[in-house]
C-alpha cells in the first residue's frame, strides 16, 4: 500500500543540494521546498511520511507548516535541523518533534535518521495490519450473524486503512450480490446490487472468474460515477475448501495504492472472511434445522398425548405448527371412496376469511383433484415428501379449478410463505393422506423431519381411531403411554425396548423380537429381545429363527426391520382384537425410530461442529501467539539496527584516527535501554507470579507515589489535588504492583497533559469495593482508541511501546478487580479502579 513521501523545507540552497545528494536512493519520493505556501500545498495534496523542517520553519512565532502537518498526516515524522553547535531548543517537546539533526548534515546521520523514521513508520504500519487480522479473527469468534459480521469487517478494514471504498460480495446462484459496502462519494452503498458471472465486465466477477486476485494499480476511467475518484483497486477472491464463496474489494483515490506484497494481508483478510461466512452458513443453518426438528418433535409429543378422537389430534397439531411459524393442510384419502378432501388446516381465521371472500367458498370445502394434482399423485406413488421452492403450482393443485381464475397471484399473496413440503402420510405401508407445509424458513433438507413429522401424524390418527373403536381400555392406555414415551425420547435401543415391553404385555408369554436391518449388509443382521426388562442386541444366524409373524418397521424411504411374534408359542391364537394394537405400536415404534436417527444425525453435525469451532479457535490461538513473537521481534529489530548502524559509524571513526563522536554512543545507550524497557515489560505481563497477598492502605501507597513524583509533576507544571477517603478500608494484595499501577496512571496523565493541567486523585468505598480515580484535564482518547487502549503494544505516542496499560490491566484482575476509563477529547480522561475491600 501506499506508504507516502519525503517532504523537506529547507531554505538555503546548500543544504537542499547536501539533502538530495545524501537521500538519492529515495529521489522518486523525495520532495524538497523552500518555503511555507509551497510547503503546505504539499502537505495538503500530498501523503507524508517524513518531514524534515529547517530551523526557522518550527519557531514557536511561524510553526504554521509544523501545524498544517499536525492536522493533515499525523502519522508522519518530524526532524528538525539545527545550526552547528546549536542546542535544543527549549520547546521541542511542546512542538511534538520525534528527532534532530545539526548542520552541515551528515549524510550518514541523516539517512540514518530518514531510515530510522521510515521503519518506524513501517513498524506502525505493520502493527496496523496485525491488529486488523487479529481483530477479524476475534469477529469471527464472536459474531455469528452474517449480515453484522460482513458490515463490522468491511467498516474496520476501511477505517484501518483509510480506503476510499470497501465492498464483500457474496456468491448467490450464477451472480454475485454485494452483501456489504462503505465509502465512495456520498458513502454510496451499493447493497443489494448483483451482477452475473457470464456477462459482468465487473471487476470483482473478473478475480472470481479467474479464481485469483486482480490488482488494478492505476485506473485512468472511472469504475462508476458513484466511485469516479478511485485510482487504485484491489479484488481478493474469498473461498473456502477450494469453493468460492464470493470476493473482497477494496479501492484507494492514491494510484498504485496497492503493490504483490499487500496480496498475503489481503488474502488473510480473505481467508478469515470465508471462515466466518462459513461458520455464519453453518451457525444459520444448525439453528433452522434445530428449530423445525424441535418443533415438529414437540408437535408428535402433543399429539400423541391427544389421541382421544381424530379431531383432536389435528386440532393440536394445528396449533403447534401455527406456534412455530408453519400453515399446515391435512388431505385425507375416503375408504369409501377415490375422493381426496380437506380435512383440516392451520389457516388464522384472518386468513380463513380472506380466502372465503375471495372464493366465496371456505378453505375446510375445498376438495382435491388427484387428476390435476401431479405433485400429490408423485408422492403418493413414491412415498416420499416433495419440497416446492415456488408454491404457484402448488396452490394451482390445492384450490378447485373453478375458483382459480385469475386469481391464483391473490392467493399465493394472502398465504404469505414462498415454500412448502407436501408429505405422505404413511399408515401400515399405505399412503392415508397428504400433509403439506408451508413456511418462509423450509428448504429441502427439512424434508426427512417432515416426512417422520407426517408418519407421525399418521400414526396419531390411526391411533385415535383406534382408540375410538377399541373396547379394553388397558390396551388403549397401552398405546397412549407408549406413544408419549416413544415420542419422548430420542435414543435408538429405548424406542426398542419400549416396543418389545409393550407388545410383550398385549401378547402375555408369546416369543417377540426386532430383528434389525443393516443398510450395508441388505439383510437383517442382529435381533432385539427383552429379558427382565432388559434390552438383549443378538447376532441372527437366520432369519429362519425369526418368529413367523412378522410386521414391516418401515421408516421414510428406510426399512428399520421387523416385529416377529410366535401366536403359537402359548398354545392359543393371536387374537384379532390384539393385532391391530400390535401395528399400531409397531407404527409409532418406526416413527420414533426415525425421529431418533435424525436426532443422531444432528448430534453427531453438531458434535462435527464443536470440534471444528474447536479447532478454529486453537488456530486462532496459534496465529495469535505468532503474531505476538513478531511484534516483539520487530520492535527489538528496530533499536538494534540503529545500534548496529552507530557502531559501524564509531569503527569508521576509530580507524580514521577521528575524535570519538559521544552522539553515536548517546543513541547506542538510549536504543539499548529501550530494549531493555521493552524486554521488562513483556517479563512483567506474562511471566507467572507467585505472591503473597497483604493488607494495603491506599491512601498511604497514592500519597508514596506522588511523593516519589514531586519533581517530575513540578518540571511539567502539573498540580495534583487528591480526596483521600480516610476511613476507606485496607485492600488485601502487593502494594509494589498497586504503586506500578498508580506510577502509570499518572506518568500517562502527565504525557496527555504537554502544555501542563492538573490531576485529581479520589479514593472512597463503594459498595464493598475500594474505588480510586485518576483524573486529567489532558487531551483525551479517540473514541475509537478506547477499546483498544490496554490491547499489548497499541500506543497512540509516537516512541510508546504500547504496555503500560496492559500491565495494569493485569495486575488489577489479578487483585481480583477492575480497570475502566471515561474520557472526552479535549477535556481530559478518567481512569477508575475498584478493588475489593479487605473486610
């Protein structure tokens, strides 16, 4: 990405000719100027990395090009040139300037000082790019809603970088819709827009037609009239497991903004998006199908608790799919006869009466013509449920031809759902009727739940009609507790034994087992059989041993085995009163057996899932500590190049016979002790510790830390007021750590305070708790800085390590507390640390 140029004011002409010669290797970004209208015309049209200001451009009565550049790039660094043998100046640090240098220039020094100022800037750069990564990646763990992550990630690459134009589209059937935009003129947003893969000249379907980046490093025509100032761009493929699931786009008004070297960030960015459109799909999908099973199963559970007529049964049916969100139509096939009504539906009385105004005839009369129905006639015959994206033809099916002219478009708009499953309703292998359903949130995989849902349905009726017609009261309290308890649980060898325990006491003595199918073997395998109350799994040798009265389990589109009963084995018949009951548990035994292998199917997803969520989140932990080993790295690289760099210059000086400059070994010693600092710090925040907790009085430990900081609080004319609740009572923990942490507070209230203010120091108890707050009237932290402010190495001061408040951090949650901020820009910052009471 674009990384800005040189900007020197300089005003004499030798030392511009000495500045160009020395900076030659950077004469492409290299831009030297007289004067300050010519100065500030570059800072405002120009990205600025380095600034070099010659003495009389930084005088406290004509700083204006020092703060014109305060304003427009305050990212860059700033080096002052000062006359031989001139000192300081004694409003350096008032003027914000990151390094000097003396004339005549050294060009050692001074490319030395040009390089230390670039890598700096590349450093911040680089952490700029770590921190986006890793706060993708914490999107993605934390943020399962496609539509809030997508609009989270494309804002915070935008605002990281500072793009014109961020964009990710997101692969929908053979086009690519923009599921989330910011920026552009205006902040035009084109969501929603989609262009087709096969005729697009778009650039975003170009890079997924090709499957690889495309880098446009100079536009010369315009993208759009909407984008018209963007000059560079950059389009990453965003994939998944080699399946492309749309693209990142991002634009920049600088031309070549973007080089190879920015592809790998990118396509990280990438890769961590399809992660997240991957868990979001899955997440989605998971819930939805839960959803409808949980649904459906609490549906079979009410009805098999109402099985005292038909008619109950479909009223609680009806009431539990209309709780879920579903509309559900019951077609019955007449025993008497070929005709196929309407029994029931779920329909509201609002939809209800719409539809009879529109008819003139009321939904509960409308009968079905198997004739015009092919989709009835097709699962009929083939015993599977049908899903139908588009219900236009369905509904031409449901409603009688004579009321449908012309208004089957009012039709399908007054039921309101764009879906629907129509499935058989199966009842001892024949198909009794139809149940069809409609939802906004059916897809075709919740056929198999809706099929069992249906089977299910089925059975109740059956069994309510038998309930109707039988005459022992035991066998229909039979039926009904083994219902409910078939219909409660979800595990496979229960279903059995419920079955077998339950035909057991219909039958008395006679022999019954299951004999179980295998779909890999094709054949009946093993053999279920209850002794004392427990279920017995047994290999079968033969189906020959079987009993020879056997009754089908069937499933949808699946053959879970058979019931064989011995009617011999007691020396009395089978009655025929008994078999029907058999059936009917037999039945609600299938049923229940595909609930529960559908329920072991999503077991075994979600257990899929857990453990690949698992293994993104161990990833994640990997990247995370790599990237933190390369923040460490880099920030020691930078001091020991510049250590390198003077020793390399005190060799060449030793070997010329030349007096020993006392700078070069100044800068040694300082770069040294930075590594030192930095090494410290990172010992203090992530080495174990085992201490001994003791009472604390922290009113003594604020009074010790502000006398240790009399001098240094004088020097930057800052006063300190406190409101030191003396009855406060003692904390229990080290009073070492809580002085490093009150040390922090105010050596960062004294940086926030340049020009000098005042802090304020309050303790009292709250609650329990011991509070103490630090106050500053300072300049303030970015809204946006807030969250991040204790993030390790995020500093918002130029030569900041970025630790300090991370050390706090840690040691106020190991006394078992917590460390919040308020702040306003421009008025000051609070911090507040409140920690338990010791009684």
């Amino acid at each position: 990405m674009f990384r800005g140029v040189i900007l020197a004011v300089i005003s004499e002409q030798e030392t511009q000719d000495r500045f160009a010669q020395a900076l030659s290797l950077y004469q492409d970004d290299l831009l030297i100027v007289g004067g300050v209208a010519p100065a500030i015309a570059a800072l405002d049209e120009r990205r600025i990395a380095v600034l070099v200001l010659d003495r009389p451009f930084f005088e406290t009565q004509d700083a204006s090009v020092l703060c014109r550049a305060r304003q427009t790039c305050p990212q860059a660094s700033i080096i002052g040139l000062l006359a031989k043998d001139e000192s300081l100046p004694p409003e350096w640090q008032v003027l914000g300037m990151d390094d000097f240098l003396q004339k005549p220039l050294s060009p050692d020094l001074l490319r030395l000082a040009v390089a230390r100022s670039l890598e700096l800037g590349r450093l911040k750069r680089e952490a700029e790019r770590l921190a986006l990564v890793n706060e993708v990646g914490r999107q993605i763990t934390f943020i399962l809603d496609m539509n809030k992550l997508l609009w989270q990630v494309a804002r915070l690459i935008r605002e990281s970088f500072d793009f014109y134009y961020v964009g990710i589209a997101l692969l929908e059937g053979d086009a690519v819709e923009v599921k989330a935009a910011v920026g552009g003129q205006d902040d035009y947003l084109p969501v929603g827009v989609s262009y087709r893969l096969k005729d697009s000249e778009e650039m975003m379907v170009q890079a997924l037609v090709r499957q690889e980046p495309l880098l446009l490093a100079d536009i010369q025509n315009a993208i759009s009239p909407e984008l018209s100032e963007a000059r560079s761009a950059l389009v990453i493929p965003i994939a998944f497991q080699d399946q492309q699931l749309g693209a990142l786009e991002v634009l920049s008004v600088e031309a070549r903004a973007f080089e190879p070297a920015d592809l790998p960030l990118f396509e990280s960015l990438a890769a961590q998006i399809a992660i997240a459109v991957q868990n979001a799909k899955l997440f989605a999908a998971r819930q939805k199908h839960e959803e409808t099973l949980h649904s459906l199963n609490a549906a079979a559970v009410a009805m098999q608790r109402a099985i005292t007529s038909q008619t109950k049964v479909l009223e609680v049916m009806s009431s539990e799919l209309s709780r879920s969100g579903f509309i559900s139509l019951v077609h019955l096939q007449d025993q008497d006869s070929a005709s196929v009504n309407l029994i029931h539906s779920s329909l509201s009385s609002r939809l209800s009466k719409a539809l009879t105004e529109l008819l003139d005839v009321p939904p509960d009369d409308w009968s079905l013509d198997l004739d015009r129905a092919p989709t009835f006639r097709q699962v009929r015959e083939e015993c599977r449920a049908i899903f139908c994206e588009h219900v236009e033809s369905l509904i031409d099916q449901i409603v009688p031809l004579t009321l449908l002219p012309d208004k089957l478009d009012l039709i399908t708009r007054i039921l309101g759902y764009p879906s629907a499953v129509v499935a058989p309703m199966l009842l001892e292998d024949q198909v009794v009727g139809w149940l069809t359903v409609f939802s906004a949130q059916l897809t075709a995989e919740h056929r198999p739940a809706i099929m069992a849902f249906a089977n299910q349905a089925a059975v109740a009726l059956g069994n309510a009609r038998l309930l109707v017609s039988a005459r022992r009261a035991d066998d229909l309290a039979l039926i009904n507790q083994v219902g409910q308890a078939m219909a409660a649980t979800l595990e496979f060898d229960e279903v059995l034994r419920l079955l077998l325990q339950a035909v057991t006491e219909v039958v008395g003595g006679q022999e019954c087992a299951v004999a179980l199918w295998s779909d890999e073997a094709q054949r009946h395998v093993s053999q279920a059989r209850l002794a004392g109350g427990r279920l017995s799994l047994l290999d079968l040798v033969s189906e020959d041993s079987l009993p020879p009265l056997r009754i089908p389990l069937l499933g949808r589109e699946q053959k879970f085995g058979l019931l064989a009963l011995d009617q011999h084995s007691t020396g009395k018949e089978l009655s025929a009163e008994n078999l029907p009951l058999i059936k009917a548990l037999a039945n609600q035994a299938a049923g229940a057996l595909e609930s529960a292998r559908l329920y072991g199917e999503l077991k075994q997803s979600a257990e899929d899932l857990e453990h690949s969520q698992r293994r993104l989140v161990q990833s994640a932990k990997l990247i995370a500590t790599g990237r933190l080993a390369a923040s460490i790295a880099h920030e020691i690289n930078n001091p020991l190049q510049a250590i390198k760099n003077c020793l390399e210059l005190i060799i060449d000086e030793v070997e010329a016979g030349e007096p020993l400059d006392r700078t070069l070994l100044d800068v040694a010693a300082g770069e040294l002790e930075r590594i030192r600092r930095i090494i410290q710090q990172m010992l203090d925040l992530y080495r174990p510790r085992q201490e001994r907790m003791e009472p604390v009085d922290l009113n003594a430990a604020v009074e010790g830390v502000l006398a240790l900081m009399r001098k240094q609080l004088e020097s930057h004319n800052v006063t300190v007021e406190t409101h030191l609740d003396s009855a406060a009572p003692q904390v229990i923990g080290r009073e070492d750590q809580l002085r490093q942490v009150f040390i922090n507070l105010v050596l960062n209230a004294i940086e926030a305070m340049p020009q000098g203010g005042q802090i304020t120091i309050k303790t009292n108890r709250q609650d329990g708790l011991i509070a103490v707050q630090v106050s500053d009237t300072g300049v303030g932290i970015a809204p946006e800085n807030l969250t991040r402010i204790a993030d390790p190495f995020f500093s918002t001061k130029p030569k900041g390590v970025g630790l300090g408040l991370t050390i706090c951090h840690e040691i106020i949650e190991r006394h078992r507390g917590t460390l919040d901020v308020r702040s306003q820009v421009g008025r000051g910052s609070r911090f507040i640390i409140q920690l338990p009471a010791a009684d």
